[in-house]
C-alpha cells in the first residue's frame, strides 16, 4: 500500500479545478476540469455527505451500514460564490469547496476551522483489480484527539496510531494487533472543546493514518471502491455519536434476561455436564440466566444438529434448564460441512446458495466440521433461507439465543486464514468480489440469525450474539470481543475496548471474562468479573483446554467476592435496562468515556481507566495484582463513595482503598437509582416492593427509571413505564418530583426510599403537599429510608 511519504509522487491522481457546480434541493454537485465529481448531500444540519467519482460517474447507491429510515432533513441551507470558493451554510456549520482544487474545509458558525483537506481526495489507479485506492488527508489541528473505530486492542486515545479494519480471526490477540474482528470505520475527532465524526462507508480494506506518519496529517484510505464518507459536526460528542447511531440504526430492545450473567465455555457436553453446572450456580445461589452450548452439541459440527449421543433429548432438556430459570444460547457458525446425506448441505447445493471462486468452483474451506462450504450471506434469497433453518432449534426445541462465530470470515490452514480475494458475492444484486463483501460477511450472517430468531421466537425478542460485524450490525446483534487472554493486560484492553465500542455505535457488547486462552488466578478472574458486571454483555467464556473457569473453581473467597459482584448487576438491572431504554431510543452509549462525559477538561482525552456506566455510575476497575487500592481521575462535580457513602469533589486524580472484595464505583450527587432486590434470574420473583437510592445534591438533577414486561413488543404499543425523577437539594429542604408516562403497570406498589448524605436530620415530610406523621412513612432513622406509593408527584424532607 502507497504510504503517506509517497502521495505526491507519480502514480496519485488529484482532482483539478472547478469547472461548474449545480445546486439540487439538499445535494450540490461540482465537476472539475479532469471529470472529477464531488457529490455533497446535506442530511441534517450537522451532518453532510461526500462522495466522489473520478470519472464524473457514481456506482449504484448502495450500504448495508446505513438504516434505510435514519431521521434526516434540515432547518437551513445557503449556497454563496466567492472568488476562491463555493461556501455551503447550514444551521450548525460551514462547508467550503476550493475553486482551484474542490479540497473542501468545514468552520463552524464563527469561521474557526473544524476540519480541512490536507491533500484532500487522490486516487491511485489499480491495475490489478481494477478500480482504485481512494486517499483522503486531513489537517490535523493543535493537539487533537481521536477516538472510535470499534474493537481495536489498542490505546483509547487514537492519536499516534496507524489502524486497518479487515475482520480477522485472531486467537489469543496482543496490544496493538492491527485487524480484529470487526470493521467500523467511524472515528470523532476533538479539538478546542468541538468534536466531529467521520465515518468513511467503504466495505473494503481500509486504512487510518491518526498523525503516526506525519504528525499533522490525518488520513484515511481504501483498497477499493468510493470515497464516500460522512462528515458530523457536534461541537459535543454526544450530538457527534447519536446522530451517527440514527444513521446507521439502533437495536430494539432486547430481553432483561439478557442482561444477567452468562456462563459460557468451550464446550459444555454431554448434558449431565450442563446439568451439573446449572445445578451448581442455584446450590451456590449465585445468579446466572443463561448456559450457552458450543459446537460440540452437534453432530460431528453439522449446524442446525444435535449429537444425540450427548444430548439425547434437547427439547426436554432445554424445557428443563429454562424451568430451572437457565435460557439457552447455542452456536451457529457459516461453514457447512461438504456431506451429501446432510439435508442442509444438499439443499444448499442444489439452490446454489454457496460462494463460488472467480472461475465458477465453490469456495471450500476448512473449519471445524473439516471440508466446508459458506453460504453467502450476501444475496438475499440465502439470508432468508437461512433464517428458516432455525425453525426446530428456535421454534420447536426452545433455544432462545443463538451465537455467531467464525464469521469473519475464519477458514483454517490458508494464508490470510479468509477467503480467497475472487470469490464473489451477490451484494443484493451488485455483484462483487471478496475484497468489497469481506468486512459485511459476518455482519449479513448475523442479519439473517436475528431475523429467523425473531419470527420464530416470536412474541419474544431475539437474542444474538456476533464476533465479526461491521458499521450498522448493532441494528441486528451484540458482540463481544472475541479470543482474549487470562492476562491483566488483556483486562486492561477489555475496558479500553468496550468503551470504544459504545462510542462507535455498538454498546450491547462485552469480553469473555476471565480471558478464552490460557488459565486466571483467582485474583485475575475476581477483577476481571468486578469489571463484567458493569459491561453491557456480561458473559463468562473460556477455551477449556487449561481448565475449568466457574466462579466455584477458584475458592470461597473468589466464590464470595464473585457473588456479591454478580448480585450488584442483577440489583441494577433496572437501572442498566434504563441505559439501554436511551441507548435504543435516542443512540446515547451505555458505557460513557470521561471524554465523552466531560470533553472540556482536557485530563479526561488522556484516560480510559474510569468510564461512566449510564448516566449517574462511575467505575474504575482494578487492573494489576497484588493492590489495596489505586489512583483513578474523579470527573467535575461531587461523587458518592458507594462503599463508604462519603461525598468526594472531582476534578482531579485521587487515592481510592480497593482491597480485593472492592473495586472502586461512585454515585453522582442528585442520583436516584432504582434497584432490584436480588434475584437468582430476570423474573425470578415478583417484584414487592422498587428500591430508590437517592443521593443528596445542593441543585438540581434528573433521573429516569424505565419499565416494560422485559419481554415481548408491549413496549411499542405504549405498554411501557418511564418515570422521570427531578431530585432538587436545599440546605435544610430536599424535594423529589416525579413525573410518569405510558401505560404499563410494574408488580409493585411502593418505592422505599433511601437517602444518602443528607446534611440534616429529617425532622418534617409533606407528601404530595400535606405534612405526614414519619411513622406513617415507615421512616427509618437508622438507614435513612422510608417507604411511599410508587405513584407519588412530589415529596418534600425538611430538617
């Protein structure tokens, strides 16, 4: 690949100057003397489009990231000539095209640069492939910052770091492993407290060059196909990824039981194994709400088969783990194995629904069912086949999950370990080679499960979960993040990465916790499951080849520790289900970077220890052996201890005690926490009575607490509960007002309130504006509580 040193020399084509423009409803057109088209779309007014054909043509408008129903229009849009430039004006930002060269900066409303072309778009003509590589170079600003680009096992902050996105099977992965297993080529960049999004929709390889070359060049570039690319303007963040999140589509909301605690390993068979370990987590009362089945469930790995041997019965089986409140995940993965008695093979040999070499043979290749054909995912009529294939595991044997894997795509013992370049794909009817449909296979795959999973699971919701995946797959699928390590460094690149995936659109994902490769001390699986437990996909999964990674396995204390850890998830259940209420609704990340949170203070682009878990939770994890404690960054405001309940003022670095049973959480002030009691699964118990921790605050601050069935789609026809909770702290005076909307009705008819760091001694109550006896209320002195009618509009404590 042309590196940057290399771009102006011979061989790199650039667009020569404007010879017209034409101006159509949202989209403005530019030709240049040598047929270069630049094509700006405005799609809302913080967000425009960017394509351009180096022939004056574009390909067909096609991408499986964007949501066909993304919200777009605009309030303003002002086109003006000046002598040098052709200036586009929308409500929030500038855009300029250069009359001599079409290289195209954007200033905000007060003419301060945003964003600028460096060398702006080249091209490189390919003769091998045909097409071209496409280049894009940006002016990178005084210290600036990037951030995003999924899963990449790296620093958090991106400045210095030369990335490629190719989905890749990489066992046991290290820091700074270039290709994972997903591609998702959107970036934010930072500086002078205003942030912007490039997401660059290119399905080949491409490349991102963050100032490691050239230390004032940003650039990205791709092995093939357009330069088509987004530019977002926010100046915060948050508008940044939400507008991003609308426009390549949000998940629906996915089941409560999704969100308890997974125990995964390779593999768990015959079925008295499985019932052993269930049995286990109920005897120890440790809570967990799915068992997940790896490939050896099936027959010699045939998908969509069982090994009768080993699971003689999986319909009563898995009718007797959910009885027992355990949901069952089971794996799928693309090879289909080359066997003329396997009815799904023969059927989809005979619909030629495989993918075929450049010169007409099937790609075959060899994963774990050994010789393998791959289905491809990328012509429609396969997709829906496939979704019919989970007719008896979803409908008729009751499994309510189903897990991808090896869907970069992996393919063993071949260079490159994917597909050969030539194998060709449908693409929806735009035919293309391997190169353009590699980053989206895995992707389509996993289209395809969650729609056969959602019709035949159906009033429920479905459940999946990818490895590989591609800008826009949130809309169908969590993830995790893949083959990791039982070390502390792996940890460490766990929380750096589940960030960075929430701040790319995709925050229903998680690792495997405790590490997939090699064996945890017991102290390295109590801090890797602190840190789980604040993930928004909490799965525990190991190899097995080194031994066993239950939280029994390692000794009481770990067991205990473990436990307590896991029970704080499922007590903040509601509250996390809240999280994903936002996230589906508006695109706001479950798991908030300090940058995110609080981009105006410069300390927070430089750390990734600490994130925000919601809105109102902070976290810091532990992530080295043989501590009491550690150094973390408290954000601006007041934060609550929530071991000790002591106030702390942020802005600076501080001391926190974390012996091995704490890991470090803080409570913003004016927080109101709804909690769950503790329950061994989701719905468990009928929910008695709703907890609310709410932490005093001199000011005001608003909380949410979201309710559904946690189930089945009532949600959408306004069977839902969102309260809204306005905590507002005097000196001597707190008020709590509540406002309620939809029409779903909880199990419960009472919230107990718990108060922390009151600086008075409750002496008065007016209830919905009445003064009421304390005894009335069931005040408890002692622990600061008292109980009301979850229906309230407004209470008043006065000391």
């Amino acid at each position: 690949m042309i590196t940057n040193t290399e771009l102006e020399h011979k061989g790199n084509l650039f667009p020569t100057s404007l010879i017209s423009y034409e101006h159509d409803q949202d989209s403005i057109s530019f030709i240049t003397k040598n047929g270069v088209r630049l094509l700006i779309q405005v799609l809302r007014d913080n967000m425009l489009r960017l394509r351009y054909a180096t022939t004056g043509i574009f390909a067909h408008d096609f991408s499986y990231a964007v949501d066909e129903n993304h919200p777009h229009g605009f309030n303003q849009l002002k086109i003006e000539e000046t002598d040098t430039h052709i200036v586009i004006t929308t409500e929030k930002f500038i855009c300029k095209v250069a009359r001599d060269d079409i290289r195209v900066g954007m200033y905000n409303l007060d003419g301060k640069p945003i964003l600028e072309d460096e060398l702006g778009f080249h091209w490189e003509e390919s003769f091998e492939f045909g097409g071209s590589f496409v280049k894009m170079s940006k002016t990178s600003r005084d210290q600036e910052n990037y951030f995003g680009l999924g899963d990449k096992p790296t620093n958090f902050n991106l400045k210095g770091k030369r990335l490629s996105l190719w989905n890749t099977d990489q066992y046991a992965y290290g820091k700074d492993t270039a290709e994972l297993y997903k591609a998702v080529p959107f970036y934010m960049g930072l500086h002078n407290n205003m942030s912007y999004g490039i997401f660059f929709d290119n399905t080949f390889k491409t490349h991102f060059d963050f100032c490691a070359e050239r230390r004032n060049v940003t650039s990205f570039w791709a092995d093939g196909g357009e330069m088509n690319y987004y530019f977002i303007f926010g100046p915060q963040m948050d508008d940044v990824l939400t507008t991003y999140t609308d426009l390549t589509g949000k998940p629906e909301l996915p089941p409560m039981w999704a969100l308890g605690f997974h125990q995964c390993k390779w593999s768990y068979y015959p079925e008295s194994k499985v019932k052993e370990i269930t049995s286990k987590f109920r005897e120890l009362n440790f809570p967990c709400d799915a068992i997940y089945l790896d490939i050896d469930y099936m027959d010699g790995f045939r998908c969509f088969t069982w090994n009768k041997e080993y699971f003689p019965d999986p319909k009563r089986m898995v009718s007797e783990l959910e009885e027992d409140g355990f949901k069952t995940v089971a794996i799928i993965d693309p090879g289909i194995k080359i066997d003329l008695s396997y009815d799904i093979f023969k059927e989809a040999l005979e619909k030629d629904y495989f993918c075929r070499r450049a010169d007409g043979p099937y790609m075959r290749g060899k994963v774990w069912p050994g010789e393998c054909y791959f289905p491809d995912f990328t012509n429609p009529e396969v997709r829906e086949w496939w979704s019919g294939l989970y007719r008896e595991l979803i409908g008729d044997i009751g499994v309510k999950g189903v897990w991808n894997d090896m869907n970069e795509p992996a393919v063993m013992e071949v260079p490159g370990k994917t597909f050969p370049l030539d194998v060709r794909h449908d693409y929806d009817g735009h035919r293309c080679s391997h190169r353009k449909a590699h980053n989206i296979y895995g992707m389509q795959m996993a289209r395809a499960t969650y729609e056969g999973v959602k019709r035949y699971n159906f009033p429920k919701r479905p459940f999946i979960i990818t490895r590989a995946n591609y800008s826009g797959g949130q809309r169908y699928t969590s993830t995790w993040t893949g083959d990791n390590v039982a070390t502390w460094e792996h940890l460490w690149l766990a929380n750096i990465q589940i960030q960075r995936l929430c701040i790319s659109g995709m925050s229903f994902s998680g690792s495997d916790i405790g590490g997939f490769a090699e064996q945890p001390s017991g102290e390295l699986y109590a801090r890797w499951v602190q840190l789980g437990v604040f993930h928004p996909f909490c799965r525990v999964h190991s190899s097995g080849d080194h031994g066993e990674q239950e939280p029994w396995f390692f000794g009481d204390e770990i067991l205990d520790i473990s436990r307590k850890f896991v029970e704080l998830r499922y007590q903040l259940l509601p509250y996390l289900y809240t999280a994903f209420y936002n996230y589906v609704q508006e695109g706001i990340p479950i798991l908030k970077p300090l940058v995110y949170f609080d981009q105006q203070d410069v300390q927070t682009h430089y750390r990734a220890d600490e994130f925000i878990f919601g809105n109102q939770i902070l976290v810091c994890p532990v992530q080295e052996p043989n501590v009491q404690g550690r150094r973390m960054y408290i954000p601006r405001g007041k934060w609550y201890n929530f071991w000790t309940d002591k106030a702390v003022a942020g802005g600076k670095e501080m001391w926190v005690d974390a012996p091995l049973d704490i890991m470090p959480i803080f409570i913003k002030e004016g927080a109101v926490i709804p909690k769950y009691p503790v329950q061994q699964y989701v719905d468990e118990v009928k929910i008695e009575q709703m907890t609310l921790d709410l932490y005093y605050k001199l000011g005001k601050e608003n909380s949410e607490f979201y309710e559904d069935a946690h189930d089945g789609y009532e949600y959408r026809q306004n069977i839902y509960s969102l309260r809204t909770f306005k905590l507002t702290g005097k000196e001597d005076e707190i008020i709590l007002q509540q406002h309620k909307s939809g029409k779903y009705s909880s199990s419960y008819s009472t919230f107990k309130l718990k108060f922390y760091g009151l600086p008075f001694k409750i002496r008065k109550v007016f209830y919905e504006n009445e003064e009421v006896p304390l005894e009335k209320l069931q005040f408890n002195a002692e622990e600061q509580s008292m109980i009301i009618d979850k229906e309230f509009s407004e209470l008043h404590l006065v000391g």
